[in-house]
C-alpha cells in the first residue's frame, strides 16, 4: 500500500515548496526520537524534489520506487537512503 507522503506531512497537493519545508521542519523537531522520522524524511526529499513529486504525483510511491516506463524514456527506481542526518539537518 502506498504512503501518502502529503498526509504524513499534514499538506495538501497543491502545497508550495516553502509549505513542504516549513511542515517538515515542525513535525521532524517534534518526532526527533520517533522511528516515524524517518519517513517523515522520505516524504520530504520526496516533495521537495520537482522531478520526484512529479513521479510521484503521477505514479504514487510504486512507481517511484520500482521506476515507471513512459512513452518517451524509462525512469529508474528511486531508493531513500535512509541517512535522516543528512535530510534533517
């Protein structure tokens, strides 16, 4: 089942890249020792990615993460690296 990175950041789909930084900031500092940091963190480098969300918004978290064929290329699976330092700060 797919993740709804916009639920989980408390945004709706039409949110700015300023509405993306500003949620993830509030809810990362506030779950700092829980495990759901760490997706909070994938949400994030998902939706502020242009070309991400696009994959996503088109495709969902399957097709970003097994990689989509469209008509013109193929797009590669995409994997969150799991360093939440690197993301958080």
């Amino acid at each position: 089942m797919d993740i709804n990175y916009y639920s989980l950041l408390r945004l709706k789909r039409h949110c700015t890249k300023d509405d993306i930084h500003r949620a993830f900031g509030k809810l990362a500092n506030s779950q700092i020792q829980n495990c759901c940091l760490v997706k909070l963190c994938e949400a994030y480098e998902v939706l502020s990615d242009p070309f991400r969300r696009a994959i996503y918004d088109e495709y969902g978290e399957e097709g970003l993460k097994k990689g989509v064929n469209t008509n013109e290329l193929y797009i590669g699976p995409w994997t969150y690296h799991c360093d939440v330092k690197s993301t958080y700060l």
